[in-house]
C-alpha cells in the first residue's frame, strides 16, 4: 500500500551515496550504448588461454584493451545479483537499481503490470533522450516486448527486425556479429542524444562450437566440454564488439557517445568450476564455496572516449549499483529517486554487495552458502571474535534490508504512488514495436 513507500523512501534517504564532484556531469547530453556482454565473467579480462603446444592466447584482446585504458572506468570487484531471470534479472538490476525477485523472473511475472521509473524513462524526461534496445532473438523472450514498454523503451528491435538465418543464427538469436551489423541500419536513424542497449547471445550456453572462418581459436581441454568451448565464443565476442567499435568510430558516433559494457551473470555454473580451476592456477581438491562465490564477479566497463582519467577500480559493487552511476556521469542528480544502489564512483559507498540469496560479499568478508570466509586467506572462519560475530550480523540485516525492500517496491507496485521523482507515470499502451520503420 501506499503507507509501505514511506518506509522505502527512508530506506533510499539513508542509503543515498552522493556523486563525486568531479565526475558528475562528465558525460553529460552523451549517447548511452550499452553492451550486454552474455555470461561473461571478469575471470576472462586479461586471460591468456594455454593451446596444446604450450603458445597463449588472449582470449578477449578488444575488451582488454578497453579495460586497461586511461578511458574506461573498470571495476574488477563487481558482482551480478540475479537468480532465476538471468538476462532479464540483469537488465532489471541495471536499469532500475531494483533486484529481480525471490522466484522467477520480473519480467515475466511484473514487467507488464508494473510502474517503474528505468533509465530510458528518466532520461527522456529529464535530458530528451530517444531510447531503444536491440536483440536478435524473438521479441517475448522474457517477456521483453512488453516490459520495455513498462521501462519507457522508445523503440525495441527484435529479431524481426534482421535478417536471421538458419547459418546466422542458433537457439539464441542471430549471431553477434551479424546481429550488430545489421543494427547499425537502425541506429543511425536514432535521434540523438539515445540511450540504447545491445544484447549479445552468441557467447550462451551451450557454447556452441563455431564454425568456418569463425573457428579457429583453441579450445580449452578440461574434461568439460563447456568450459572448453567457452573461451572460444568469448573470443567470438569480442571481435564482434571490436568491429561494433570500428563501426561507431567510422561513423562519428563514438566521441560523442559513452560505451558502457557488463557481464550479466555467470556463464560456468558453481557445478563445473571445480573443472574450471586447473585452467585459474588452482586445483579441485582444494576449491570451495569462497572461490564459488568470488567467481560471481563480471566485467563492468564505463569507456568515455576523450576522458583520461579512468583506470582499474577496485570498490566492491554490484549491477544494483549501475544506474546511479550512470546517471551522475550524465549529470542527473538521483537523489528524488527510488534506487537501492550506490553510485560505484562515489566516496561514500558501504561495498556490502547482496547476493539475490542474502549471502553477501564484502572487500575483507564472504558470506556463502551460510559460511563466512576471510578473502586474505580464502578459508572459513570458524571461531568469531564478539566484534567480529557483530559486524556479520550487521552486514546481514544490510542486506537483508536491501533485497527486501525491493521486494515490497516490487511486490506492492509501489512506484505507482511515488510521484517524488517528478516523473510523469508512463503509459505503456502508447509504444509498439512493430512496424519502426518504413
Ligand atoms: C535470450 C537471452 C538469454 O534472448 O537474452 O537469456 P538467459 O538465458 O541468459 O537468461
Ligand atoms: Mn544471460
């Protein structure tokens, strides 16, 4: 009820994390392009996978070049926090710094019932942004045709709208380099300043074995034949983001525009990471839940063409914590807003980062899987000092706090009644995704 939005709104005052002076604004009246980089997690950045003759391979050399660079903001301590949405919990964290849910994914079970107050919607409201999203796979996957509608997303190309064949494409959608090229028809027609967001499918599950000219990268030779084909369409990848780049360049895009690109969630699951670690320096006998819930990391990249004053972060955050971020780089103040996140660049941040589960990651701390863990040793803490045992505690009420605030915005549909922002309330039956263009 409405009554429930004054509990969320002093939840939001106290938790609020004021933009760094110096950054805020630096991207301001920018292009947004969004790169949803699929499964990838940080493990890859700077990887060099060993072939069968002992020669290393660089497995994404495009995103490690924007990651070292002086104009990328990198983070190298930053976790996804989605559960059984996946993509669609990702998108939900860093376009609305609210979690997915409990069960489920929101986009499905609220996407189209909801009010919400997104980036796309804000940032037209406040700045004139056009918004759009670009996927190749069918526009109801996740019930995406009618939630983005719910975020105030402008335009929605789908797969209906490339050309997607049977060699182009696999269960997913459209390859990612065909699937960006064949975008760039309707990006240029976009109205500037746009805020829009490119999902990539190539690099999913199963990691499907490429073939012709795109085969070719070694395979890893564990006894798992995914973890084995992963390094493959990572790199696939990311030579489809470096051409995307060439493209942006070419076009004069790229200096007025800020490429933010993120790792949605995990792409070897917690079951296979003991296979996995022979290829990270460790071995299976000795790997635990610590090592499980360190591998939760993910890329996070803001590059901003023409800054130098990026570089490698190292602040504990999480997708929640994306749109704030974003924002105060754009110059938009988010202090009358509902978002549970932190801006990442801020000086007064908590770095407590919930998982959807309520174990917690912390710069010195672990909780996973209901055991606490020191990072310095990676091992379990078995005996607790008092000030120990009350710290714990008070990292997960934290947390606790965090996801279930989300849950009574979400559950309760409580955006409706918050008219704070200054939003005018969005009217989903006014877009449609068919017919876009001529
Ligand atoms: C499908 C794609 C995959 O359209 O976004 O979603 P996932 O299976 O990763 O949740
Ligand atoms: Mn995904």
């Amino acid at each position: 009820s409405a009554t429930d939005l004054d509990a969320v709104k002093s939840y939001v005052r106290e938790h609020y994390a004021a933009p760094d002076d110096s950054l805020f604004g630096i991207a301001k009246g920018r292009n947004v392009i969004y790169i949803h980089l699929e499964s990838t997690q940080q493990f890859v950045i700077n990887y060099k996978l060993k072939d069968a003759n002992g020669v290393e391979h660089e497995v994404t050399p495009f995103l490690n070049s924007l990651y070292n660079s002086n104009s990328t903001y990198s983070f190298d301590n930053f976790f996804h926090q989605v559960k059984a949405g996946k993509t669609s919990d990702a998108e939900t964290l860093m376009e609305n710094s609210l979690f997915g849910l409990d069960q489920g994914s929101l986009f499905t079970q609220l996407g189209a019932k909801n009010t919400f107050q997104s980036a796309p919607n804000i940032l037209e409201q406040t700045q004139g942004y056009t918004s759009a999203v670009f996927h190749g796979n069918v526009g109801n996957f996740w019930n995406r045709n009618e939630t983005y509608k719910s975020f105030g997303y402008d335009y929605f190309f789908d797969s209906s709208y490339y050309d997607v064949t049977d060699e182009n494409s696999f269960q997913y959608g459209l390859m990612d380099k065909q699937f960006l090229s064949q975008s760039v028809q309707y990006l240029e027609k976009l109205q500037q300043p746009f805020y829009s967001k490119f999902i990539l499918v190539s690099n999913h599950f199963p990691y499907s074995e490429l073939s012709g000219d795109e085969s070719g990268f070694p395979l890893a030779t564990t006894n798992d034949e995914t973890i084995n084909n992963y390094f493959a369409t990572e790199n696939y990848m990311d030579n489809a983001i470096k051409e995307f780049f060439d493209y942006l360049k070419a076009s004069g895009l790229y200096d007025n525009s800020i490429i933010v690109l993120y790792g949605d969630h995990y792409g070897i699951s917690n079951s296979r990471n003991e296979e996995l670690a022979s290829l990270l320096g460790k071995t299976a006998d000795t790997w635990t839940d610590y090592d499980n819930a360190q591998m939760q990391r993910v890329p996070y990249m803001i590059h901003i063409p023409g800054t130098t004053s990026g570089g490698v972060n190292h602040t504990y955050g999480g997708e929640v914590d994306a749109l704030p971020t974003l924002l105060h780089l754009l110059g938009v103040d988010t202090s009358k807003y509902i978002q549970l996140g932190q801006d990442l660049l801020s000086k007064d941040r908590d770095q407590v980062v919930a998982f959807r589960d309520g174990s917690f990651v912390t710069p010195n701390y672990t909780y996973y899987g209901g055991t606490l863990y020191e990072n310095a040793t990676g091992t379990a803490v078995t005996e607790q000092s008092d000030e120990l045992k009350a710290q714990v505690k008070a990292w997960k009420k934290q947390v606790e706090e965090q996801l279930s605030t989300s849950d009574t915005i979400n559950n309760g549909d409580l955006l409706r009644f918050y008219t704070d922002s200054g939003l005018t309330t969005i009217d989903p039956s006014k877009y449609s995704y068919l017919n876009q263009v001529d």
